[in-house]
C-alpha cells in the first residue's frame, strides 16, 4: 500500500458515497449489520467507517440502550457519514487511526470494520489494538474484498486504465483494496494478535448500475484511483473516465450492467 492510498479526501467523499456505496458496498453492508446486531451488543465500535453505509444499516438495528462509536482516519468520511444520518443519541463520531484506538481496553461488545483492513499499513497492529479495546470474548466482525478477478468492474477498469497508461498503470485498486485476500494470512494476522475461532466465509453478491457509465465514475471519481490518474496527467480524469465507461460497455452492453462481486467475512473472537 502506498502512503497516498489513505487520502479519502476532496470530492472522493461525495462520489464514493453517491456511486461506489450502492455499486459495490451496500450489500456486504446489509450483511455485516446484520451479523453484528445479531450478537445484540451494548456498546459497539465501528472503524474505517468512510461515509456511514454500515452506520445507516446497523444504528435502526441496535438496542435503544446502546451505545455506538463511529470512528474513521479521514474527518472528511465521517463528516459526510454524520451529515447523512437522522440525529441519534446514541452515536459518537471520533476521528480515530485503526492503529491507535483512543478506547480504554475492554470497552466493546463487538467492532466492526467493512472493507478497511487492506489500507491499515500494519494490520497486525490494529488487530491488536482491536483486540485490547475488546471485552474478553467480544467479536471482531469485518470483511475484506477477494482478488480482483473475482471483482469484475474492478478488474475491467483497472485493465481499461493500464491501456491509457502502459508505462505506469494506475493500479490503486488490485494493489490496496483487492490486495488482502489471502484468507490463510488472514487468520494467521488475526491469531498473532490474539484472536481465536476466526471463521472466514466467502459471499459473493451482484453489482447493478443502470448505465455502463456509472462504474467508471465510480471507480475513477469516487476513490482514489482519481488521485493516481490526476497524478500522471492533470486534466485527463474526465478522458480516462470515458475510456473505462467505454470499455465497459463493449463488454456489458450499453443498458443496465451487472457483474460479479466477492468479498471474505472475517468473524474473530477476542
Ligand atoms: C473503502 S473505504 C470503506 C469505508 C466504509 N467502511 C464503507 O464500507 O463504505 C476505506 C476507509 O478506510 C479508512 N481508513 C484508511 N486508513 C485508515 C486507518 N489507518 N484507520 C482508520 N480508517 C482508515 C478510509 O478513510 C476509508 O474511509
């Protein structure tokens, strides 16, 4: 992972959450809500939350006794996440690094992370961070994007992108959020830490845009793969956006597109 892969900031706050949350994110959110409010936790703590999709799904299933902590590196992300949520009194929004958690140990029931692990530059240290601030016994619930060929819009327009760029492809997608899929170094990271019963699931689910367009916006506008073709080029982002949106649409036609997503959900026990 690069240092610059972290820069969740500008206008990528807005288009991730207009085109890549329903692209690729709401599902596996649905998912990870789900499994967390089914161990019906007290107090929860959330990191690497970018734009509140888990927040918006989980807080409607917590108790009202709860007490839910929404934490991310990037103040940007969680201002648009805080920004699209109904006041609720039982959320705090913290900046906070994955790898310094600023919570006494033992604190939560259970912490989740949906696809924020691949951008922590030492997992290890978050998975023990996480596990200190974990009640003896609390889950770690959060999952993980598989290869890149599994992810099908990814992979195209990441392969669309190297055209335009064959010396110096921009490959922020297969390098970051689709280079932790090694469910083996996975649990091993997880044990090392501490954790034990981890249980890896692989889920696969569809992502649906209507137009062959939108992908490409939201893969080239809305992470930071923007920042990685601004960099090569000022003033092509809009040129290589239509390059991907055509790619795509020779392959998926030029209506409604559907592709395979695929993704590892890690639970581990403190
Ligand atoms: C792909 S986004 C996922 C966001 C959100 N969980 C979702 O499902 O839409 C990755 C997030 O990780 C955050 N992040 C990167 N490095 C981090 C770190 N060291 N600690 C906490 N969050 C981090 C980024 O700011 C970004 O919001």
């Amino acid at each position: 992972m690069l240092e610059s892969d972290k820069l969740f900031a500008g206008s990528i706050p807005e288009n991730y959450d207009r085109y890549m949350v329903p692209l690729i994110f709401e599902p596996f959110a649905a998912d990870l809500a789900q499994r967390a409010a089914a161990l019906s936790p007290s107090a929860v703590l959330e990191i690497a939350a970018g734009t509140g999709v888990i927040a918006r799904a989980l807080a409607p299933k917590l108790s009202p006794a709860a007490s839910y902590v929404v934490t991310d590196l990037n103040q940007p992300m969680l201002d648009y996440a805080a920004s699209r949520q109904a006041h609720d009194g039982r959320i705090t929004w913290r900046q906070a690094d994955a790898l310094a958690l600023p919570f006494d140990s033992a604190t939560f029931d259970v912490v989740c992370c949906q696809f924020g692990a691949m951008f922590f530059p030492d997992r290890s240290a978050a998975y023990r961070e996480t596990k200190r601030v974990l009640k003896p016994g609390g889950h770690f619930l959060f999952n993980v994007w598989d290869r890149i060929e599994e992810n099908v819009f990814a992979d195209d327009v990441t392969n669309a992108l190297a055209q335009l760029f064959p010396n110096d492809p921009p490959r922020f997608l297969a390098r970051t959020p689709h280079g932790y899929h090694d469910t083996a170094l996975i649990r091993r990271d997880l044990e090392r830490a501490g954790f034990s019963l981890v249980a890896i699931e692989t889920k696969a689910a569809q992502s649906r845009a209507s137009s062959p367009r939108l992908p490409a916006v939201a893969f080239c506008q809305g992470t930071v793969l923007r920042n990685e073709i601004e960099a090569r080029e000022p003033g092509k982002l809009e040129a290589a956006t239509d390059h991907a949106a055509s790619v795509l649409a020779q392959k998926h036609g030029t209506g409604e597109v559907a592709a395979k997503i695929q993704a590892h959900v890690i639970v581990a026990v403190a």
